[in-house]
C-alpha cells in the first residue's frame, strides 16, 4: 500500500535536510493502514520534500508480510567461549 501527501509541514520546514523526516506522518499512515487491513502494519517514508523530493511517500506493509531484521546484540559480539 502506498499513500503520497503532499504539503506535510514538517517535510517543508526542512526542505534540504537529506533525511526522510515525517515519521509521525508514517505512524497516521501505518494506523489507518491497520485499521483498513485489520492487522499490524509497517510503514516508512520512501520520498521526502526533506530530500528534494516533490512529495512525501509513504510505502506500509502487513507486519505477516515483512521479514523482521536481525541483529546480534553489541554485548556478544567477538566474544570467545
């Protein structure tokens, strides 16, 4: 699912940042996109005014759908038995 806003105060008022910045923005779209799909959605920023795009994009996904991130945790890392 893809939302495109345009005119988002935050996305304007740091136009050239270089960064995605709306993430509350993210967070309306990921909710209404939850309650539309009945489950728990991901959303982030793909397009940005911050970065010199024309209008902020928004791309959420069902949380089923999306493969989670892995990490190690920096306290176990290099660590010898």
């Amino acid at each position: 699912m893809r939302a495109v806003v345009y005119n988002i105060p935050v996305g304007e008022a740091m136009r050239g940042y270089g960064k995605p910045v709306d993430a509350y923005m993210a967070g309306c779209v990921a909710g209404i996109a939850s309650l539309i799909l009945g489950e728990g959605v991901l959303c982030r920023e793909t397009k940005c005014v911050a970065m010199g795009d024309e209008r902020c994009e928004f791309e959420a996904s069902r949380l089923s759908d999306t493969p989670m991130p892995t990490h190690t945790p920096a306290n176990s890392r290099n660590k010898t038995a």
